[in-house]
C-alpha cells in the first residue's frame, strides 16, 4: 500500500474513534441568557407605539418607519464618584424642536467628545449604508442616543490613567446607572462603538450593570498585549488619544460654556494625563509592571481579564470585525470564549469600515430585539455572519454556528527553496537532504500606497505587497477554485546571524497577470517564541505568553521552530491564480526597530528534522483532495528521488473534543508538520 494511503487511513481511523469518545459525553445543552436580562419594550407613559415585525426579517434586512421626524441634542456635565465631572451630550426624539415625553430605551458611547446641541431631521433614507457615525438617527425610531466624552478626553475633566482602564469602567457603572434612572429612560440601556469606543463597550460590560441589556462592539482588542504588540512586536497601531491643549480646544464645549472657559480648564488638566507612548514602550513584556498607573497594565486593560464578570452578566454582545482589519482575530476569540446572547458580522472592511454593508440597520436590528422586546429574527438565526472574500456572486456572505466553521480540513504546505528568492509551496514533506533558504533582513521595505499620519505612523493599516523584502514560496497555478476560511498556521524552522529577530510572514493571492493581493498575516518576535496554554478557549491555536520569563534568546546559526497564527481569514483562491507565502525580517509597520548592523542573516530549514510548513483552513473536503492530488502530481516532477513522506504525527500535538452550543467538535490542538517516521 502506497505510504500516503497508509496514512490518511490512519488519520480517519484516529478521528472515528475520536468521534466515538465524543459521543459518549454527557455534554450540556448551551444557556440561556440569564434571568433578570430579558428583553422589554417602552416604559409605561410611553408615547411611542410598540413596534413588530412581521414578517421577521433576515440578516441584514431591517427597514422600519420612522416614528420621528426630527431630533434634538442637549449638553451637560455628569459628576463621578470622585467629583470629576464628565461632558454628556443627549439627543432624544423631538417634535418642532421639544424632546418627545414619554420614555425610550438608551444607546450611549463612551467616546471622546459629544454631540454639539441643536435640532435636526430625520435621515430621509433608513437604507442608505449606514456606520457608527449614523447611530444618532436611532432616535428618529424611539430612542435616546448619549455620548459621553471619557475623563482626561474632550469637554470632560479629570486626567486619563491608562487606556480603556479600570477607572472608565467604573465611570461607566455610574453612567449607566444615570441613564437608567431618568425620567425619559424606559431602564433599558445599550452601549456601542468601534476601536477604541469598541473597548470601552466591552469595558462597560466588564462593570455588569444589570441595566445594561447589549453591547454592539467593533474592532477592539480582547487582549491588549495581542492587539497593540501582537506576536511581541510593538507595530501597526497607534498609541491612543494624546491630544495638546489646542486640539482639544476645538472641541465641542457642554451648553452654557461657549465661551469655552470650562473646555480651557479641562484641556489644561488633560495635561497631567499618562502619556502613552511611554506606558507602551515600557512594557515590551506582557507581565511587564507599569510604574505610572501602578498595575500590569497589558492586563488590566485586557477584556479577558474580566471573563467571569462578561459571562455573568448577561449582557447580549454583537461583534463587528473587517478582514482588512488588524484586530479581527481579537473579536473571533472574544466570541469562542462568551455564553451570552453573541453574534458576529465581519465583512471585507477595514478598521471599523463597512462598505456598502447597512451596518446600522443590523445594529438597529439588534437593540430593538434586547432593548424593546421585539421580534426581529435576530435570535433564530447563526450568530456569526461573515463575508467570502471572490466567492461567487450572490453567495459571499455566508453564517455559521460556530468558529471554526463546519466543513473545513487541514492541509499542508511545505516551504520548498535554496534560493534566497525562494522557492515552491508543495503539500509533499521534505525528504532526503530537504531544502533551506538563506537571505538578509531589510530595513528599507516600505508601502508608499498607504497614507501615513502625522508622525509615519500606518495606525491600522493593512499589509500591501513589499518587494525585495525576503524569500517567497509559491504553489503551482491552481486548477480549480480553493476557498480557506479560518486560522491558518504556519511552523516556521529558522536560524539567524543575531540573537533576536522579528518574523513576519504575508499569505498572497498571485493573479495570472501579475497582480498581488494581500489575505492575511503573521508575526513573531523569535525570542518570544515559547508556547503556553492560554487562560481561556483560542481554538487550540498557538499562544505565546510573552512573559519576562519566556525570553529564549537565538544562538547564532542553531535552528529553532517558531509557531504561530495568522489572522483569520476568508477567501477564495480562483482557478489559475497561485498562493504566495512571502517572508521578511522587517515590516514597514514596526515603530520599535533597532536595525541591526550588519543586517541579520536568516535562514528557513525544510528539511525532515525540521520542516517549515503552513497549515491550510480548507472548507470542503473534495476542495482538499483536488488541491492536494495537483500538488502530488506537480511533485512528482521535482522529486529528488526520497521517500515521501506526509505530515503526520505533531511533536507537541493534542486532541481535545468540545462542544459548543451542542456542536461537538474535534480539535487538533498545536498539531505541527512534524513528518511521520
């Protein structure tokens, strides 16, 4: 029997059994949301007539009426506990000019100014493609929308600590508890924002505020560590607001301050507020203690440090991420780790972007389901909802009950080269003597077609096509269309000339023409490279804890194995077009770099002791057998005349079979291209 035959044999015989284990648990049936947080609908007084919903719409089909024709915006300051007074603007329903009696759910953001006062219609088009900034027109159908300016920020006093710290939490309680207790507030209240409001709603869910029914967030970080220095290296994101006393003189002053004395006062007090570039930079280690806010601060700015308190809160929580967006693999592990109501929609955006995707009718969707009882669908349908990136017309979006998705194999692809340029992605493991391509870090690799701030810095930015910045590893044109959805891994051998380095590794779509795409990326900082188990569910992907502790440091020439996840991702390759692994000592995001000198020389091992693979999210297994039977017959060709050998058995590998709203599953957890011996 032919040796790949034997053994992918072997692999189904072990899931079959695995599968049987599976089902002989006595698994729990998924919650319910808790008590005390069902949904309800306007407070008795109301003047608005309760709305349904017939027929219950679909995703991404939510049109209703408007009951108001117009709007109106009203300011104030809000004292905390403390006595630092915060900037509160309220826009509520009005009729020629005057709020609306009667009382209304609330929608508020903990943001970084407020609303100027004043009157306005109605949006004349409930289906024009709507984002954050339109949220205020929710007032138009029955709502309160709040903006609240957070202390050291805008028209608000008092000085910011940290950044999405535990003191805004706390200020988020108290504000919460304001918005429910008012006249015009039915005590249904809903938090929403994206980036860094994105934070601060997941933030206010941390507080578990039994008045706080959902929570929309977008494009936030569920560890910060991950989301500012994700695989240890401090590159692509900015530092957060730091503002100088004339940019916050612009802003928006509270009524009754337009002489802006008030705003003066708070700008100067801003001042004496931490200056985060220096946090950042002092804490290159997640466990790494911050002097000037006196905490671990990665940690205690984390939302997973505050799982326990999510879970227990009850809060509905709806997810929004981009595949152009750095932070999308932050709000997929947010989602795997929630027993709340949960739902996520992530399209082809980037950073808090939404195309031509009307966001704010499934925000609207959404809060009228958990702020006024209404019957949208919205609990009946998959919680997650997601784009495919070339997927045929009419079919890109797609939903699914779990993450990762239903249907999908792994396959592997191995980094075939001797050539600094590179080399071939062949689903054959390395044999006889292997491969290994040897090249030296650039500094110079740039991306002149993105726009920079002031600075240099890419705050966001998606990664582009970078030539001559490393060796690239391509698969023979395909022959039919290959869809990958989910976290792609790759096992990276590799040496180099300095004790240190920073990996990064581009996954490419390579079109016939010419034309390069960027799907997704990886990165890790060498030194980092120690694996752990995380503290809460990753989909068994790998994790690095990035302690002080963890440092392992490289020895000149001496072949060490770096793992690690790609962003997720979902995309379909198109027949003819080629997958492009491409990889670089140096990124153009870094704001971090120390060139070395003279520049590090870094080699990537294939070879059977030490084979250099990617593991593919393929979805639909004939996609698998096609793709992987073409690469067998392509290998053929470039055989060196060595035994073939598939990737088998992991060398730090286990299975573990959980279940997930009563989908059972079976992970291979940190399962690597070790070949079988």
């Amino acid at each position: 029997m032919h040796p790949n035959r034997r053994t992918c044999i072997c692999v189904a015989l072990a899931l079959c059994v695995l599968g049987a284990i599976a089902a002989q648990e006595d698994w729990p049936r998924a919650t319910q949301p808790a008590a005390g947080h069902a949904a309800f609908g306007p407070g008795a007084g109301s003047t608005e007539t309760p709305q349904t919903a017939a027929p219950v719409p679909s995703f991404g089909q939510y049109h209703p009426t408007p009951l108001y024709s117009e709007t109106v915006t009203n300011s104030q300051y809000l004292a905390m506990r403390d006595g630092v007074r915060l900037a509160i603007s309220v826009t509520r329903p009005s009729q020629n000019g005057k709020p609306v009696e009667g009382q209304f759910p609330v929608l508020w953001q903990h943001t970084l100014a407020i609303a100027a006062p004043g009157v306005r219609a109605a949006s004349t088009s409930n289906a024009k493609p709507g984002g954050y900034g339109a949220v205020p027109n929710l007032a138009c159908h029955g709502y309160v929308v709040v903006q609240v300016a957070r202390r050291g920020q805008g028209p608000s006093f008092g000085k910011r600590r940290g950044y999405n710290d535990r003191s805004e939490a706390y200020d988020a309680y108290e504000v919460i508890d304001w918005l429910a207790s008012q006249p015009w507030s039915t005590g249904a209240v809903g938090v929403y924002g994206c980036s860094n409001t994105g934070d601060a709603s997941m933030h206010a869910v941390t507080a578990a505020n039994p008045h706080l029914k959902a929570a929309w967030a977008g494009c936030f970080s569920w560890e910060k560590y991950d989301g500012f220095w994700r695989g240890g290296i401090y590159a692509n994101w900015g530092t957060g607001p730091e503002r100088t006393i004339q940019q916050d003189m612009a802003n928006t002053p509270v009524q009754g301050d337009e002489a802006k004395r008030l705003l003066l006062q708070a700008a100067e007090e801003h001042q004496g507020s931490t200056v985060l570039t220096q946090m950042w930079a002092a804490m290159p280690f997640r466990d790494d203690y911050a002097p000037g806010v006196g905490s671990r601060f990665w940690y205690e700015g984390s939302i997973a440090s505050y799982l326990p308190q999510i879970n227990r809160s009850g809060t509905a929580i709806y997810i929004q991420g981009g595949w152009r967006d750095d932070l999308r693999g932050q709000g997929m592990v947010t989602f795997g780790n929630l027993k709340n109501d949960r739902h996520v929609v992530i399209g082809p955006w980037g950073h808090c972007q939404n195309g031509d995707y009307n966001l704010l009718a499934e925000m609207h969707r959404f809060f009228d389901q958990h702020l006024k009882g209404i019957k949208t669908g919205i609990l009946a349908q998959d919680p997650i909802y997601y784009f495919t990136v070339n997927a045929s017309a009419g079919s890109e979006w797609r939903s699914s009950k779990t993450w990762p998705i239903e249907g999908t194999q792994s396959a592997n692809l191995f980094l075939t080269g001797n050539s600094s340029a590179g080399g071939e992605l062949r689903s054959q493991a390395p044999a006889g003597s292997g491969s290994q391509t040897t090249f030296t870090v650039r500094y110079d690799v740039d991306c002149p077609a993105l726009t920079r701030q002031p600075g240099g810095l890419l705050t966001g930015a998606p990664p582009c096509p970078v030539e001559h910045g490393g060796p690239r590893f391509t698969t023979a044109p395909l022959e039919s269309d290959i869809e990958i959805t989910g976290d792609a891994v790759i096992d990276l051998w590799m040496s180099s000339s300095s004790g240190d380095g920073n990996i990064f590794v581009y996954m490419e779509d390579l079109a016939p023409d010419g034309k390069v795409t960027q799907v997704t990326d990886a990165r890790l900082k060498a030194s980092l490279r120690k694996m752990s188990k995380p503290r809460y569910d990753n989909y068994g992907l790998p994790y690095h804890r990035s302690h002080r502790e963890d440092v392992q440091p490289l020895k000149p020439g001496e072949p060490v194995q770096l793992v690690f996840a790609f962003l997720p991702m979902s995309h379909v390759f198109k027949a003819g077009h080629r997958i492009r692994i491409s990889i670089a000592g140096s990124d153009y995001r870094e704001r971090d770099r120390t060139p070395v000198s003279p520049a590090p020389v870094v080699t990537i091992y294939n070879t059977p002791s030490n084979p250099s693979c990617i593991r593919l999210p393929i979805r639909k297994a004939p996609m698998i057998q096609e793709f992987e039977s073409h690469q067998r017959g392509r290998n053929r060709k470039h055989s060196d005349g060595g035994s073939r050998r598939n990737c088998g058995r992991p060398n730090w590998a286990y299975a573990e079979v959980r279940q997930r709203n009563g989908v059972r599953r079976i992970i291979l957890l940190n399962a690597v291209c070790q070949p079988r011996l």
